[in-house]
C-alpha cells in the first residue's frame, strides 16, 4: 500500500514537473509569438511607407516616360537635319584641320623670314626687338599655340613698321680702318642706312644693311655732314639741307 501510495506521489510529482515544463514552454512560444507580431507589424508600417515612395518614384518614372517619349518623338523628326548638319561638321572640322595645318607650315616660313630680316636690322633695332624675338622658336617643335606664334610675328612686323619711318641718334663706339676704335655717333634712317662719326667730327663711316649684318666703309669726306646733321637731330643747329650719300641695292 506504500509502495503504491510513492507511486502516486511520484507520478503526481513527475505530472507537475511536465506541467511546468510545458507553462514555460508555452510563456516562451507566447513571447515569441508577441515579438513576432510586433516585428510583423513595424514590417508591414515600414513596407506602407517604402510602398508610398515606390509609388511616387513609380509616378516620377512614369512622368519622365511620357515627357523623354514626347523628346523622342520630337527629335525623330530632326534627324534629317541633323545629321545633314553633321555631315556639314564634319566637312568643315575637315578644312580646318587641313588650314590650321597650312597656317602651321606657313608661320614657321614666316618666323624664318623674320629672323633673316632682323640680322639685316641696325644694332638698337635688334634690341628693341629681342623680346619678341627671342620667342620665335628654333624649331617646328614648340609649345607656343598657333595664335601666339603669328601675334608674335605681327608684333615684330609692326615694330618694323615704326622703325623704319624713324630717324634716330644713338651713342657706338667703332672700328677704324686702322684697328682701333672711337666712339661716336650714328644717324640711321629708318633701317635702310646709317652714318656715323666721332664725337669731334673729323672721321666717318658709311653703314647698310647685307645679308651678313651690316657694313660699315670709312667715308671721312662726309664727317661733316653727318655731324651737322646729328645736331640737327638734337636740336643743337637750325634745320638746313645736308646731302649725304645712300646706295641703292
């Protein structure tokens, strides 16, 4: 009968364990359950939200649709013409492609004359035109653009241009026949000659232009002359008609 009776006790024991077990299992699925729930339902608030800027980006889609539709029809029409005018393009990037390759072989032809023609230039000139000319570049090969190359061509032609209706008066000191030098000064007209002589006027010489540079012959007979005209320059004596010599190559 005791026996029996801690058998019952047992079992009854044994069935409250299980009924707890199964409490706490049940308390555990329920948390879950209500976690879930929740979690299903910021889900569904989140997709609300995300489903509304879907649809405003769907509307914006659908708009930009219609208005690159009504583009496209419109451009459909013009492709006629464009491509025409294309062709046209390309014609002209043609040409000029082939006279910016002329105006490159005609500036470096340009820039070679300019530096032949400044050797042939009186002493002051060249100086006044170092600056410019010392831009020209030696070679084809250059980092100057096409458009600085010719203003710097243009620059030196006008320079020219002034120093060739000037008379001017400037300070050398020259070889003599003899070896040594004097110093005195010279008259050059334009840059087409010049006459120097010393500072007391008893010796001259006679100065143009060659391919060479300039050269200078002794002409004492016309010290003078090229004195008094030198004074006239430096409004040292009254105007008056000085003939001097000038050769004509």
């Amino acid at each position: 009968m005791r026996r029996k009776l801690l058998l019952i006790a047992a079992f009854a024991g044994t069935t409250a364990a299980v009924q707890a077990q199964e409490l706490d299992l049940t308390k555990e699925a329920l948390s879950k359950w209500v976690e879930t729930r929740k979690l299903i339902s910021e889900e569904k608030q989140q997709w609300e939200l995300e489903r509304e800027v879907l649809s405003d980006r769907i509307d914006l889609v659908r708009a930009e649709k219609d208005s690159l539709a009504e583009k496209i029809h419109e451009t459909q029409s013009l492709i006629t013409d464009a491509d025409r005018k294309r062709e046209d393009l390309v014609r002209e990037n043609d040409a000029l492609k082939n006279a910016s390759a002329t105006l490159v072989n005609r500036i470096f032809s340009l820039e070679r004359a300019v530096l032949t023609l400044l050797v042939t230039l009186p002493e002051p000139v060249q100086e006044r035109m170092r600056p410019l000319s010392q831009r020209i570049p030696k070679t084809e090969e250059t980092e100057l653009s096409l458009s600085e190359r010719y203003q710097n061509v243009i620059g030196i032609i006008n320079e020219l241009n002034k120093a060739a209706q000037e008379i001017t008066v400037v300070s050398e000191v020259r070889e003599l026949p003899d070896g040594s030098k004097a110093e005195g000064q010279t008259l050059y007209i334009g840059f087409g000659c010049g006459y120097w002589c010393t500072n007391k006027g008893d010796m001259a010489q006679y100065g143009r232009p060659t391919a060479d540079g300039w050269k200078w012959e002794p002409s004492n007979d016309i010290a003078s002359g090229v004195a008094d005209a030198i004074a006239i320059m430096k409004n040292e004596k009254v105007a008056e008609f000085i003939p001097l010599p000038v050769s004509v190559n």
